[in-house]
C-alpha cells in the first residue's frame, strides 16, 4: 500500500502512514522467540532491519532527517550484530549522506 502511495500517487505523507503500520507489523510478526535458532533469529532480524531502510528512504524523501537516522541506526545495530559488514557499510554511507543534507540546511 505504501508504494502505491509514494510510486503512484506522490503521496509521501500517506506513504509514510501505511509504511509505519507494516514496519509495525513485521517488528510483531518477527518477534525474536526462546526458541528460536541462530538462523531463524537472524533471518528476522533482517526483516526487520530492512523494513527500517525502507523507512527511512520515504523519510529521506520527506526529508525528515531525525526520523531517517533514527531507522538508518536502528537497521545498522542489526546488522552490526549479524555481521553484515557490507550493509553496515552502505547504510553507513546514507548516515554520512544525512550528516551532509543536516549541514546544507544549518
């Protein structure tokens, strides 16, 4: 629903609404377990750590910078803590990228 709002219809504030509900959604839905393995935990931890890049990218739209670094670090505490060192670097790379746009707007 989210996609149609920010692909279709430009409607970025709306995007955001239903982008919140499903980021709400698969946080629930991936909720880390007792008994859960190592491999389950880490495939839900990147669930959830790609919903808050999908998050952050329509707030980086809206150029909502606290809200976009508040996902962006939330997605790199997970990844850091699956080793994925390849995201944590790109995503380090966008919370460069939004220190930059913080500077431009002061």
């Amino acid at each position: 629903m989210s996609r149609i709002y920010e692909d279709n219809l430009n409607d970025l504030p709306s995007a955001v609404k239903y982008r919140l509900l499903k980021h709400d959604a698969t946080v629930q839905i991936n909720e880390i377990l007792p008994f859960h393995d190592s491999q389950e935990i880490e495939d839900r931890n990147c669930c959830v750590a790609e919903s808050h890049l999908q998050l952050a990218d329509i707030y980086l739209k809206l150029h909502d910078l606290e809200a976009a670094r508040r996902s962006l670090t939330a997605a790199k505490k997970l990844y850091e803590g699956m080793d994925w060192k390849n995201k944590v670097v790109d995503i380090e790379e966008k919370l460069s990228a939004v220190d930059r746009q913080e500077q431009d707007t002061e």
